[in-house]
C-alpha cells in the first residue's frame, strides 16, 4: 500500500510574513490528517529556513525547490545540499518543468542534481512531463520515457527508494487545463512500468507517483483514484491554505 503524498509548490511566491502565515494556517488545518497522508510544502529557498521554523511542531515537511549539485565552492547563486539540511528541508524538487523549460536545465544536470541529493541524504521529488506539441504528436510516452531513464541514469535500486516521480504534463501547469484521470493514470501506469523494467516490479509496487497540473479541491477526489495516481504536486492550489486541506483530506479519504 503506497502512502497518499501531496506537495505544496509555492514557486516564486508570498513574502517572509505571508509565508509564514501560509506554513501556520496549514499546519493547524491538516491537524491527523498527516497519519493517512505525506504533506510537504516548497517555499522559495530563502524563507525555507522561516517556513521549517513554523512547521518544526507539525508534521508536515519542507522542500526545496531546487538544488546544486556541488557540495560548496565557488558556484554564485546555487544552495548546496548541506546548506538545505542545515535549515530543515527532507525533500527537494529536481526538474520542475519551469526549470526544465524556463530556465533550460537538461537532463544531464537534472541527473548530477538527483543524484547529490540522494548522495547528501535528501529525498528527492523528481518532476517530468510533456509539452503540449509534443502530446499533440503523440510523442508523450517517449518524452516522458527519456526524461525518467536519463534523470536516474547511474542510480541503483537504495538511491530511487528515496524518490517520489512527479507527472506534470507542461500543458496543465498553471493553465486551468487539468489531464482528465484517465490521461493521468496512462502515463503514470506507463511510468511505474518503466520503473518496473530499470528496477524490479517490487521497486515499482512502491514508488510513488504524483500528478501535476491544475490539481484543485474539485477534482483531486477523481485523481486520487486513480489507481497509480498516489499524490499531487500542487501549484496555485497549496497557496489557499483551505483548498490545499481540502486536497489532503480527498488524498486521506482515497486511502
Ligand atoms: P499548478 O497546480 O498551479 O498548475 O502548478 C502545478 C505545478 O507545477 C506544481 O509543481
């Protein structure tokens, strides 16, 4: 049985005092929703350390949004895998469409990176996902195909125990377009699949797998029951401290 996993992705969003109020507001809503259901939220990098403060009594968990590879040096702009443990963070979120397509990371980096991460002892949250043209060519399986074997290209069955795959196709993300159940649970069958044949169908029984994409409170019941939908990676949503709550308490209920 895969425990339900929901992920708040905050982006580039709130402030220090919104952010904090946002982290406070979920932690007294989830209340035992966290014994049925993973909950972890991703700030952005410098309110990380404000947001574990505010949740250090709660069980809900912090990530990163990112991540570097190097373990420290001369790499201006970067955060170290280190440094994210030192101010709370469990998870980090590697590959982010946004950062696959806005800022154009590949999927060579996107590999280094998950790979620290698993190597520093942080779990990781490993995001992928078509482009509309290429769902339109038909070509979604295959992309999503490359974009998994190519991201854990050189890591053995212990390290992927630490990762959580999130399938967010680019069309649905921050557009209102939600994939309906059935194209979710395509892919995500195609994916635990695909995990079956590079590990064990042991190994794939248990990872998890999330979708992304206009996840909201009105269809994250459907979604979640799915039967290899096992958690949701929740832009706009986990902004609303109610809505998010709401898609935990569906998540808890789908169990
Ligand atoms: P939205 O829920 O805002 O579409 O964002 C999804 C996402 O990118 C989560 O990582």
């Amino acid at each position: 049985m895969r425990k339900p996993f929901l992920g708040g992705n905050w982006k580039m969003n709130t402030d220090k005092a919104s952010a904090v109020a946002l982290a406070s507001a979920l932690a007294d809503s989830v209340g035992s929703l966290t014994d049925k259901v993973d909950v972890a939220v991703c700030p952005p990098f410098v309110y990380l350390d404000t947001v574990s403060q505010a949740l250090a009594q709660s069980s809900i968990a912090v990530s990163s949004q990112d991540i570097y590879f190097e373990s420290n040096g001369a790499f201006t702009g970067e955060i170290s895998t280190d440094m994210l443990k030192d101010v709370g963070c469990e998870y980090v979120l590697v590959g982010h469409s946004e950062r696959r397509h806005v800022i154009g990371e590949t999927d060579e980096l996107i590999n280094r990176k998950v790979k620290a991460a698993i190597a520093a002892g942080l779990k990781v949250i490993f995001c992928v996902g078509e482009l509309l043209a290429q769902r339109e060519a038909e070509q979604t399986d295959e992309v999503v195909k490359q974009q998994i074997e190519k991201g854990l290209v050189g890591i053995d069955a212990a390290g992927a125990a630490n990762i959580t795959i999130a399938y967010e196709p680019v069309w649905a993300i921050g557009t209102g377009l939600t994939a309906t159940p059935a194209q979710a649970q395509e892919v995500h069958a195609m994916i635990r699949n695909l995990i079956a044949g590079m590990y064990s169908q042991d190994f794939a029984d248990q990872v998890r797998i999330q979708y992304g994409g206009s996840a909201k409170p009105a269809n994250a019941a459907e979604l979640m029951s799915q039967p290899d939908v096992d958690g949701l990676l929740i832009g706009g949503a986990s902004l609303k401290p109610e809505d998010f709550t709401s898609m935990i308490a569906s998540a808890a209920e789908s169990v």
